[in-house]
C-alpha cells in the first residue's frame, strides 16, 4: 500500500509537472502581453495629460504677435523654446507640448530630406539600429513614440526608434532611415518586430494578417489608419520592398520568417486610409 501511495503520488507530480512545462509558454505570453499592455495605457495617460495641462492656444499666439509685431523675423517654435528657455527635466519626465511639437516639425522634415535625399543607408542593417531622434530630447522619457495595433490579431505594441536589440525586446521597433511614423504622402514607415521568442509576443501573428484587415499608428499627436493591402516573404537583402512609393502614405511590418528561423523576412503592406 505504501508503494502504491509513493507510485501515485509521482504520478501525480509528474502529470502536473508536464502541465506546467506545456502551459508555460502561454501563461507567459500572456503576463507580457499584460505587460505590454500597461506600458502603453501608461504611455497614452501621460499624453493625454500634457495635452490637458496646455495650453496651446496662448502658445501659438505668442508665436503669431512675435511674427506679426516683426513679419521678417520669420519666428518660430524653436525660437519660442529658446527664449523660453525650454528643456528636458529629468526631475518632472513629463512630457512638455512645446518639445513634443518640434519633435513634430523635425520628423516632417526628415521624412522630407527621405525623399530629396534617398534611403541609401537602408542598404546596410547596422544603420537601423540607431535611433533616428533621441526622444528623451524632446521631453519623452520612455522613449515610446507611439503604439501599432491590429484588432485582428490583438495586436498592441509600444513603437521605439531604432531596431537594436534592447528596443526589439520591448516591442515594435522603427527602422531608422525609413519614414517616420506619422504618415503623409510618399511615406513608408518600417517596424519590425521579432517572432518566435518564448514568453513574449510580439510580432507572431502578422502572418495572420489579410487584406483589408485594419492596422492604426497612434503616436505622440494623432491615431492613423491603414489597411492592409499586401503580405509577402522576402530575403533579408530584399529591402526594396521597404522603400518609400511616391506618392502612397504606407506602414510596413516585417519580422523573421518561418517562425523560429530567420531565413527570410515576411512583409505586412499597409496603406493609410
């Protein structure tokens, strides 16, 4: 009889021990993705809050009497910051509206220099890896420049600037010399994203992805949304794919493809609304 209880009793420690190895992975994705998603409901508070505590209106007319007391001044927002004596407080890390503007007019104006000047730098992997703007610059302290979401796939990541390591294993991370973000003709923003790491989802399920399916940027000013209009595999040096289309305001995803391999890359191709 005593055999018999040591016998059973094993039994049962091992049927509930290969539970929890198959059970695992799962409960882990999903405490990131829990994760995930407080990092992002955070972010979204601290947005809403900088626009509640501004206000913009009294800053943008100081900025118009500037210029209509000196029409040749030509004054700016930059000059506003300047005489403001405007900076990034470590101490506060709250997100300051004057800041995340020009932040703004800067991304415009590299998506600009994009197009006039080409994505030559595309060409080589280790140039994505730096972030086109250090956010924290500009007042963002979590270096979150926004989320990417897919109702189909449940899909809801922070997006970071620059695909290197540390940034890829936070969330979606922008593919620095591709467009940023925040749409407008002749744009393709990359964000790559891994797939296949065990107790994290990221990037999994875009394979999932059909056309027509729904994909919204929500960045630092406003919610953009696209369709998806295309799916591919490519090689890794197939980066073509991933240049800007005069004209076509489009958001790409890419991540590793087959799951678990990196043999070649597949493309989701996403066009704004």
């Amino acid at each position: 009889m005593k055999k018999y209880k040591i016998l059973l009793t094993a039994g049962i420690l091992l049927f509930f021990t290969g539970v929890g190895i198959v059970m695992y992975p799962h409960i882990s994705d999903r405490i990131y993705s829990r994760r995930i998603g407080e990092t992002v409901e955070t972010h979204d508070r601290q947005v809403d809050e900088m626009y509640r505590s501004t206000d913009t209106d009294e800053i943008e007319r100081e900025i118009r009497a500037a210029n209509e007391a000196d029409p040749t001044r030509g004054y700016t927002l930059d000059d506003y910051i300047k005489d403001k004596n405007i900076k990034p407080d470590p101490n506060n890390r709250k997100l300051d509206w004057a800041l995340v503007s020009l932040l703004r007019e800067q991304a415009r104006q590299y998506n600009s220099d994009l197009i006039e000047q080409g994505q030559y730098e595309m060409n080589d992997p280790f140039s994505y890896e730096q972030p086109s703007f250090d956010l924290t610059a500009y007042s963002v302290w979590d270096n979150i420049f926004g989320h990417v979401s897919a109702p189909a796939i449940d899909l809801d990541l922070p997006i970071y600037l620059g695909a290197n390591l540390n940034n890829m294993d936070l969330g979606a991370a922008h593919l620095s010399y591709s467009s940023i973000p925040i749409g407008g003709e002749s744009t393709n923003a990359v964000l790559a994203g891994h797939r296949g790491i065990i107790g994290k989802v990221f990037f999994d399920n875009i394979v999932f992805l059909e056309e027509g399916d729904d994909v919204y940027i929500t960045n630092l000013w406003e919610k953009l949304h696209y369709k998806v209009v295309e799916t591919a595999v490519i090689t890794p040096y197939d980066i073509e794919q991933c240049y800007i289309q005069e004209g076509r305001d489009l958001l790409t995803l890419i991540t590793c493809h087959p799951y678990g391999y990196t043999d070649f890359r597949y493309i989701v191709v996403c066009e704004r609304v």
